[in-house]
C-alpha cells in the first residue's frame, strides 16, 4: 500500500468492509458477492479491483470465472479471533464473519488531530 491514508481510505469505505466480512466464511465469485451484498455489478468490480491492488484479495481464475478470496494470513488471523492490523488501522472480525475495531464499534473515517497544510 502507498501510505497509510490510502490504506484507511480502502477499509474506510463500507462497501469494501462488507466484502471483506463476506469473504472470511468462503471465497465467492463476483455475481454471488454482487447477490448477497445487493451491489450493482460495476460497483461490486470497482470495489473488488481497489481490494485486490491493496493486497487484500487474491484472485484465483477458472476459465472465465475469476473466484475472490482474503489471502491465508489474513484468514488465519480472522479464524483465530484475533485482530487484523493494517498498519493504519486495526479490524477484529466477529463470529459471523462481521468486521469491527476492537472496541466494538464499527471501523469509521478517523480525524487527524494535525492541522492540515494549505
């Protein structure tokens, strides 16, 4: 990733968690994330296209089929329960598959406190 602002930019959007949170039960194809997220097929590919740059998917391709999946590490990390550090933020996935920062709360966009440049 280039920086940690695009970083939290990706996991910030809701979209892209959900797809994340959908992909730590199984690895889906593009339609079956498309029908059971409720997503237009061009947002579901724009969406996957930005996770998969960012290191967060791995594709595997059958024919025409191209199957998404969350890379082993990340997997592992979300079976076991523990939390997903992104360097940027941190996710904890719960028992359904759900992604939330540790304390509980929904990952939001997070202020910076440094006053920005002009």
């Amino acid at each position: 990733m280039k920086s940690m602002e695009s970083a939290f930019a990706i996991i910030a959007e809701p979209n892209r968690r959900a797809i994340l949170s959908l992909l730590v039960t199984a690895e889906q194809t593009a339609g079956e994330i498309e029908r059971h997220l409720g997503m237009a097929q061009p947002a579901v590919s724009k969406h996957l296209r930005v996770l998969r740059e960012a290191g967060l998917l791995e594709v595997e391709k059958e024919g025409r089929l191209r199957r998404y999946a969350l890379p082993e590490g990340i997997k592992r990390e979300a079976a076991a329960g523990r939390v997903l550090d992104l360097g940027c933020c941190s996710f904890q996935f719960d028992e359904n598959g759900a992604a939330s920062r540790p304390n509980g709360k929904a990952p939001s966009a997070r202020k910076s406190s440094r006053p920005r440049r002009k």
